[in-house]
C-alpha cells in the first residue's frame, strides 16, 4: 500500500527535488484522468523530503532501499498529506521554489524531532523542467567573451552566411547569462529576430521540442492555440512563400511545408506515417522554408539553451539547417555542459562555427558579484569564505549568498541545489575514479599527485592513475595548477565528495594515511598533516566506536603526532597555529592524564608569544592551581615567567619586574640555565618598555654571560639580537648593526631561521634610520612574507608598520595610509598598545600628508590622550608623534601642550631614540611662535643627540632657525650637510632649499628665491604630500612679498586656496616664514 522513491540514487542529477515533485504532481493528474474516465474513487497521498540517506541494495537484482532521518521525515510527510495532495518539507521547498508553485500546508510535528516541520502543498509545475529563474543581475567578468561573440555575429550578418556559435562551460558558470547578452546585442545592433529553444531534461515526448518551441515564436503560435488555430497561422505564414495556388506545384509545396511544421510541434500530420529518415527531411525542408523567409527580411538568431540535454535528431537537423542555409544571415547559438562533445561536435562545410569555453569569473569580478548578492553587515571573513568555496561560478555564489542572507552560516552546512548539482557530476564517473576522488578528498583541499597514488596503491593496490585522473580534469573536478600538484576545482566539490563518504569510511581512510606516513616516511612527512588524520581517525572512533581496520592505540598516537606538530610549529614562529594544535592536544588527552599541566603550560607559551593574554592567563593560573611545587617545581617556575610576559604585555610592567625575579631566582636554583637565560632577557624588555634603558642593557648583558658561561649557543643569539635592539632604540644605529651581524652569524649556525627572521626585521628598522629606505623596505617585505608564512600576527604588525614608515618618508603618503592601517587592525585585535602606539604614528602623519588633516590630527591626538600621562616609552612616543604633527600643520600651542605632557625638557642626553625628533619638535614650536633665538638653542641640541651621525632632520630644522635671524653663512652650510647626507628625507631637503631660498629674500635676490623654492617643489614633484606643497607655496608667495615681487599675490591665492582644502590656517609657519623672510621682527 505504499512506494518508496528514491531521486538521486543510483545516479545523482542536479534537479532531483524537482523531478520528484514534478513526479508526484503527475502521478495525482494520472489518477484524477483514472477517476473521471472510468469512475474508480482512487486517491493517494505524496510526501516528499530531501537530504542525505544512506543507500544500500536489498537484493542481488540491484533493488535499493534507503535509511535515516530524511526519509523517516518523508514518511511522516506524507502521513499528514491530505488525499490527493503532493506535499513537502522545507528543504525540498528551497529547492523548488523557482520552478513549482506551493502554498501553506501547516506545520508537522514530527516524531523525535524537537521543532516543528514546516509542510508545503505544491499546487503546479512553474515553466519547464530543468529551468529555474535567477536574479538578472549585471554581466561581470565577462568582457572579452562578449566583445568576441559580437564580432563574430558582426561577420555572419553582414557577410550573409550561417554559424554555429557553441558556449561550453560546467554548470552554474553563466552560459545562459552571456547568451542573453549576446542576443540582445544581436537584436539591438542588428535587428535580428531572436527565437529561444529551451531543451530540458525530461518530461517532453516530442524529440523536436526545442525547435519547435522557438518556430513557435517565429509563427505566432500562443500555447493555447488548439489544432486548428495552428493550422491557420502556419497556412498564412507560409502562403506568401509559395506563391499563388495557380502556379504549378505550390499548393503541393506548401502543404508539405505545413504537413513538416505540423509533425515538427508535435500535432497529427502525414508525415507521421514516414519511415524516420523521410520524417526528418520532412521536417527539416519545413523549417528551412520558414528560415529562409525570414531571412530574407532581417537577420535570425536561434538561441538554445542547455542543449547537452536535447535529442540526437535535434543536433542532425541543426548541422542539416546550417549547410542548407549557409548563405542566409542565420545564427544558432547554443550553451551546453562540456558532456555535448562526447557525442557531437558541430559539422563543418561551407558555414562557420565557433566555440568557446567559459571559465569562472575571477577573483574581482567574482567580488563585485557578491557583493551586489550579499546582505549588509556580512563579515569580510564570510565574504572571503564565499569567493573561496565559490570558486568563480556564479551559481554556487548566488546560492551560497542566499544561505546568508537567510541567516545561516556556509561554514556549518552546504545548499542543497549545490550538493544535487555536484553529486549529479560524481555519479558521471567510474567507481575507480570516484574512489581516487574521495581519496583526494579525505588529503583534503590540494596535495600532491605522489601521495594520491601511494594512497591508492596502499589500500586498494592500484597502479598509476594518470587516467583518472584526466578524466576529472575533463568533468572540472580536479585540476593541476603545476607539475606534481593536484587541487580541487572548488572547496565546494570537496566538501560534497568527502561528505558522501560514511563515517566508518572516512575513520579507516584517515587512519590509513596517517600510519602509512608515520611508518613509510618517518621525518619526511609534515607532522601536522599526520597529527591531522590521527586526530580525524580517532574522533571518528570515539564516535562510532571499535572501527575495522583502525589500531586500538590512534588515540594516543593523535597526541603524540599533535604535540610534535606544536612543538613544529612553535619553533617556525607560528604561535597561533601552535596555540590551535595545543587545544587540539589538550582534549584527546582529557582531564586526567599526566601530561595536561605540561601542555596547558605550552599552550599558555604559543598564547603569550601570539599576543592571546587573556587566554594565556587562564591557562597559567591554572598550572600555578595544579602544579605541585615539589614534583613540579619547573613547570610552576615557567609559569611565574609566562604570567609575567603577560603582566608586561598589557602594561604592567612593575608587577612584571616582581615576577621575572621570582622566575631568575627560581631557576638559577633548579639549574635551569636555559630558562635563566630566557627569564633575564624578558626582564631587559620590561625595563625597555618602562623607559629605564640602562637597566635593560645590563639585564640583557647579565643574559648574554650567563649563556656564555653555559655553552648557551640558542641563548647567546638572541642575547645579542636583544642589545641590538637596545642599541636600536637608543639611536645607535652603527652599534645596533655590529650587534646584529653578531646575533645573525650565531643564527646562521644555529640554522635558526626565526631568529634570522627577527634579526632581519630589526635590520631593516636600522636600515631606515640610517635613511637607506629602499633597502629596509626589501628586508621588511621579506620578513613579512615569512611572517605571514607561519602566522605571525606581531612580526607581520610590525613589518607594516616598517612599511608604510618607508613609504611615508619617501613621500608615498597614499600608500603608506593603507599599510599602517592594516598594521594598527592587526595590534588593535593583539591587544598590543607598543605596536598600536607606532602605527598609529605613522598612519596619523600619513593622513596628514596625504591632505586628511582632520583625521589625522584626530587620531593622533586621542591615542596621546589615551595613554594620559605615561611617560614609558608608549606614552612618549604617542605624544613626541601628535607634537611634531601639529608642528607640520604650524599648530605651535598644540605641539607645546603635547610636549609639556611629558613632562621634563628635551635633552641631548636621555639616550632614547626620538629624543632628537622631540628636540626638533621643541625648536620649531619656538620658531612657530615668533622666538628663533630660543628656537636655535633647541635645534643646537638636535643637531648633537649623536655627534657621528648627521641629522639632516635636525640640520634642515636649524636652518630655517638661522635663517629666522639672517645667518646666510651658516644656512648655506647646514643646506649642504643635509644635500650631502645620504639619510635626508625629501622633506629635509625640501625645508633646507626653502631657508636659503628665505636668505635669498632678504638678499633681495629674484633669481635666488626662482632657484631655491623651485629645488623645493622638484623635491615634491614625485610625491603625493599636499601638505608640504601648501606649505612650500605658503612661504614662496611670503618671499616673493618680501622682494616687492608682483606674483606673491598669485602664490598666495593659490596657497590659500589649498590650505583651505586642508582645513588649516597654518598660523605657526606664517609666523615663521615672515620671520624668514625678514619681513617681522623676532619677539622679545
């Protein structure tokens, strides 16, 4: 008394839900017709359900049946139908909604099912089968192909002679889409009729049906039209072809041509009575009678869509009616899937054909596409997620955007209408090469083609596979972006095959793998990649229990390889996927096994080094709560040492002083000498971050004996790459480079490459404070992309920050903008005030530079004002970086009130790199406000921070300050120390040429102002500062005015007019350029 029917198995098709419910819809019209022919009261009742079943045969016949909660839904479905109805769940809604009409049909409340079942009653099929509407969005990516296919429409129509234009492409790619294009522009450009043919997949009798449906527009022929009508219409369209009845022969020619039309749209006619052969020259006489008329009056373009579905005769009669009309304007243009060519290929002869294959959109057209899909407020994360699993085809992305938009996550599951549209194309494939398919999907995304044929030779003892493996390329599910690789076509493709793959499969896959690389190729394999599937096998088993062929031990074996990748990890620097694998470690151990508090200990390491410190410091509280001091005494020590990095990391740098001695003094009585190393050098970064750089260098340089004294290589390296840094930060970059060349040897040695990593990332800061920016900028992007290569987020933060300073002072402002932005995200998410603090100083100078006064004045100012009065090394750089900001704007009261924040005056002596940038700061405040004399004492003091190295920074400030008071001698010599320097900025140079252009005003030389203003502006030329072409015009028109010149009025207009795009009145350098000019006097 009931049928169980299962869509989708053996064979899977993209439209199984459809067809089901199509299906139904059929079967209660069959028995409705039963009813009223012959008076039998039959009724039936049809649920239908879709999603995942387990299938199996019953019998050796081949007969199957299905388990699992869909189809018990199914059942329970169909139990509340009413009699007569086809009714179904909310998954078969989604998918069908586009091509069957429905209406409410309540809700079930199914059994073991906590929430209730949303039911649908479908009322009739909407179009054909197959087909579903999309949204018509703009056609991206797809220029090329258009601009091609137009040309060749331009040379069929006006060359008079037919083509077969072929589009080939997988399925979802935009096929269709590019064909609506080019008909329209046919249609536009041409006047071209344009007939649609649309071949579906099944439910049509009539073979001919995409042909006939589009003569059907041709003709005028409405779908309501009965018998008789149609006979009408085809007798008035095709009596003008024919001539008179009077002339010999045409009442016979024209009845033929009726009697093929007839036959053609599938209504009774004599050719029906043909053999096949005469029926289908019949047929195709008939179409090229009406073809030829019309074409005759305009151009026609016959566009059929999905044509790998129509019949065989269908494709004859299309290479028949392209030779028989070779000199007509006629056009048929065809989408179909790649399968078309394994049984037809257009036929050549005197006609054209071409075909194309489309490709997926990239990856900017792809994003443009999205984003005209995606709801507002979705993540760039999810985004990103999308394009990947998309993988350029606009039919996944526009399904897998509906998902989100109805507020469901693509990362937890997949649509159904995409897991039936790849299912459809892996059920295509031979059982060996679905095999070799699952195997690449339980490697995972990519791999190499070596390890796919070992897995297969290793479970099933296949030999090579290169077959198969072209014949996945050809079906678009695999392909091979080098030598030796392979990859999935989409993560999509991967997640379907992987899914289909019962659990008790994929545990005895993983396990597999993973013995077969700890056994076969110990210390070559990736250890996380065997940790992966030992993990994998072992979660499988903890799920379904004792799995045939998996070892009894994969649990342990799992920790094992886990806590070797961790350790792998950590030593690549990459903390955060250190940190992950850890956690993975800690829950196959579970709560009770002897090793937990050692790896909450490592986890609590990877977390501190990856700026995670709230994570970290729960784990290390713990291990102080459960580590036993007498047994344990190491592990509580380390973890007195990681709480207090955490304690230092988020500004405690006092609390982190207490700790690093508890951890040295606890060491160096364990006979740690390792950790007593370690512990020494973290407690000369606190006192460097707190300020006090002479108790760093003597804390790291305690490190630096005690490693030596221990035969400490590891520990001696970076003791000496930490006294760089420190040599680094009181401004001497030569010793910082002899220190570092020092740390880098030992490395080399060492064959540590994280720490060559670092000291190349601090080599290249030295680099750019030595003013050899196009040299620090290579270092940096190199130890960025190794950075980024282990996933480390502070390495990478500060390489960016490096970055967008190289390109700030080589007057790339517009560049440097984004760089420093995306160095502040990456401190802002660490947590990290240090880092944030430089890129914030950068990214505010920048801002201003690039003529975004505004914010970054903002910025700069509410980040000093943050960190109040902090005088530690944050603190003094947030406030050193807001001053000279509105030193650059002539903004000289705000400068003050940011230096008068530190507290103590400038001095020559505090040995803190940036002292010379505050005394700067300081002079030109002075300057700013009317008083070069005071100016110069503090410009003095800049220019002799270091006495053997020049600052063409300092020496450019002090010009200006001499020219303030007519010292012609001396600017002339401080303009050609900093000309001379090899670490002069464009800016420096800029402000040196513009003091003796200032000199030359009060000299009342024209020429000398035309010379030296003019040097000033090339500096500019190739730079995008708007800042300092304001300031630059500001005190040429001020010169000009001093001279009497006649054109310091046209300066000064269009100085003012880009002052007022910055929105500053840049009062301090008015006052300053009169000054210099010897236009006002010095005050007091």
């Amino acid at each position: 008394d009931g049928i169980l029917a299962l869509f989708g198995a053996p064979v899977a098709n993209e439209d199984d839900a459809e067809r089901a419910v199509r299906a139904g819809l059929a079967m209660q019209q069959s028995l409705e017709d039963l009813r009223v022919e012959s008076g039998t009261d039959l009724q039936m009742r049809i649920g239908v359900n879709t999603g995942e079943v387990l299938v199996g045969e019953l019998r050796a016949d081949g007969s199957l049946t299905a388990m699992g909660d869909v189809v018990n839904t199914a059942s329970r479905i169909q139990e509340a139908a009413e009699p007569g109805a086809v009714v179904v769940g909310p998954d078969t809604h989604a998918v069908t909604t586009d091509a069957v009409e429905y209406r409410d049909g309540g809700t079930l409340n199914a059994r073991g099912r906590d929430a209730t079942v949303q039911l649908f009653v479908a009322t009739r099929g909407l179009g054909l089968p197959g087909h579903r509407s999309r949204p018509r969005l703009p056609l991206l990516g797809r220029e090329l192909e258009l601009d091609v296919l137009a040309s060749v429409i331009d040379a069929a129509f006006a060359r008079q002679r037919s083509h077969i234009l072929l589009v080939l492409g997988e399925a979802g790619v935009g096929k269709t889409r590019l064909a609506e294009e080019v008909a329209a522009y046919a249609r536009v450009e041409h006047g071209a009729f344009v007939l649609s043919g649309r071949c579906v997949p099944y439910g049509e009798a009539n073979a001919w049906f995409p042909i006939a449906d589009a003569l059907r527009q041709l003709l005028g022929i409405e779908p309501e039209d009965d018998a008789d009508a149609v006979r009408a219409i085809i007798e008035r369209q095709t009596v003008s072809h024919s001539g008179p009845a009077s002339k010999p022969r045409a009442a016979e020619q024209r009845e033929r041509t009726i009697a093929g039309l007839l036959h053609l749209l599938g209504l009774e006619s004599p050719v029906a009575a043909m053999d096949s052969g005469r029926r289908q020259e019949e047929v195709g006489r008939a179409i090229r009678v009406v073809l030829e008329l019309e074409a005759q009056n305009r151009p026609v373009l016959f566009r059929f869509t999905d044509l790998h579905w129509t019949d065989d005769v269908v494709l004859q009669m299309l290479d028949a009616l392209t030779r028989r009309l070779m000199h007509y304007p006629v056009v048929i243009l065809a989408t179909a899937r790649h399968s078309l060519t394994d049984r037809w290929v257009p036929a050549s002869g005197r006609h054209n054909t071409f075909t194309t294959t489309l490709d997926p959109l990239g990856d900017e057209a792809a994003g443009q596409l999205l984003d005209l899909l995606l709801p507002e407020g979705t993540s760039d994360a999810e985004r990103e997620t999308l394009l990947d699993r998309g993988a350029g085809n606009p039919l996944f992305l526009e399904e897998m955007a509906t998902l989100v938009a109805s507020g469901r996550s693509v990362g937890s599951e997949l649509p159904n209408s995409l897991r039936g549209l790849v299912a459809a194309r892996l059920d295509r494939l031979s059982a060996r090469e679905r095999e070799i398919l699952e195997d690449a999907s339980v490697l995972g995304v990519s791999g190499s083609v070596v390890a796919l044929e070992r897995m297969a030779q290793e479970q099933r003892g296949a030999d090579s596979i290169d077959a198969q493996l072209r014949t996945m390329a050809a079906h678009g599910l695999l392909e091979f972006p080098r030598t030796g690789r392979w990859r999935f076509h989409s993560t999509l493709v991967r997640d379907v095959v992987y899914g289909r793959l019962t659990k008790t499969q994929r545990a005895q896959r993983h396990f597999g793998l993973a013995n077969y690389l700890e056994t076969r190729m110990s210390g070559r394999a990736d250890p996380g990649t065997v940790a992966f599937h030992f993990r994998q096998a072992a979660a499988l088993v903890d799920e379904l229990g004792p799995v045939p062929g998996v070892a009894d031990d994969v649990s342990e074996r799992a920790l094992t390889h886990t806590q070797r990748a961790a350790k792998a990890a950590s030593g690549q620097e990459a903390n955060s996927a250190a940190a992950a694998l850890l956690s993975e470690a800690i829950e196959l151990a579970g709560p009770d096994h002897p090793d937990l508090i050692e790896l909450r200990l490592a986890r609590a390491g990877a977390l501190v080094e990856a700026r995670k410190l709230d994570a970290a410091r729960v784990d290390v509280e713990a291990v102080l709560r459960l580590a036993d001091p007498s047994e344990q005494a190491v592990l509580a020590t380390e973890a007195t040492l990681r709480l207090g990095q955490i304690e230092q990391w988020s500004g405690e740098t006092e609390a982190a002083s207490e700790l690093f001695s508890e951890a040295i003094a606890g060491f160096r009585e364990l006979d740690e000498p390792a950790l007593v190393v370690e512990s020494m050098r973290a407690m000369g970064l606190n006192y460097l971050l707190a300020g006090r750089s002479a108790e760093a260098e003597a804390a790291v340089t305690d490190a630096l004996h005690w490693s030596l004294e221990h035969d400490d290589r590891r520990g001696e390296a970076w003791a000496r790459q930490n006294l760089a840094w420190l040599s680094f930060v009181r401004g001497d970059a030569a010793e910082a480079e002899v220190r570092l060349n020092a740390a880098i040897a030992l490395f080399d040695e060492l064959d540590d490459e994280v720490g060559r990593d670092w000291s190349s990332g601090l080599m290249a800061f030295v680099r750019m404070h030595q003013g050899r920016f196009e040299e620090a900028r290579a270092m940096a992007e190199q130890t960025l992309a190794n950075a980024r290569g282990t996933g480390d987020r502070w390495a990478e933060g500060m390489m960016r920050t490096l970055l967008a300073s190289t390109l700030l002072w080589t007057g790339r402002t517009d560049a440097a903008v984004p760089e420093a932005s995306e160095a502040l995200a990456i401190f802002a998410a660490l947590d990290d005030v240090v880092g944030s603090t430089q890129a914030v100083a950068v990214l505010g100078r920048a801002l201003i530079r690039s003529g975004q006064v505004s914010d970054g004045m903002r910025m700069l100012r509410a980040h000093a004002a943050e960190l109040g009065d902090d005088r530690s090394g944050p603190g003094r750089m947030a406030h050193a970086a807001a001053a000279m900001a509105a030193i650059s704007i002539g903004d000289p009261s705000a400068a003050i009130e940011q230096l008068g924040a530190l507290g103590e005056k400038p001095e020559s002596t505090s040995g803190v790199i940036g002292e010379t940038e505050l005394l700067v700061a300081q002079g030109l405040a002075h300057l700013q406000r009317g008083s070069p004399s005071i100016a110069i004492e503090a410009l003095t003091l800049a220019v002799r921070v270091d006495p053997d190295v020049d600052s063409p920074h300092a020496m450019s400030a002090l010009a200006l300050g001499n020219a303030a008071l007519g010292n012609a001698e001396l600017v002339a010599e401080l303009r050609e120390r900093v000309e001379q320097s090899e670490r002069a900025t464009y800016l420096d140079r800029r402000r040196a040429f513009a003091a003796s252009g200032f000199i030359a005003a009060r000299a009342g030389d024209p020429g000398g102002v035309d010379h030296w203003f003019g040097m000033a502006e090339d500096e500019l030329a190739a730079t995008g500062d708007q800042l300092a072409r304001a300031m630059t015009l500001l005190g040429e028109a001020i010169a000009r005015e001093a001279l009497g010149d006649p054109t310091a009025v046209g300066h000064a207009a269009e100085a003012e007019a880009r002052l007022e795009l910055l929105g500053i009145d840049a009062m301090g350098w008015r006052t300053a350029s009169r000054l210099c000019a010897g236009l006002d006097s010095p005050v007091g």
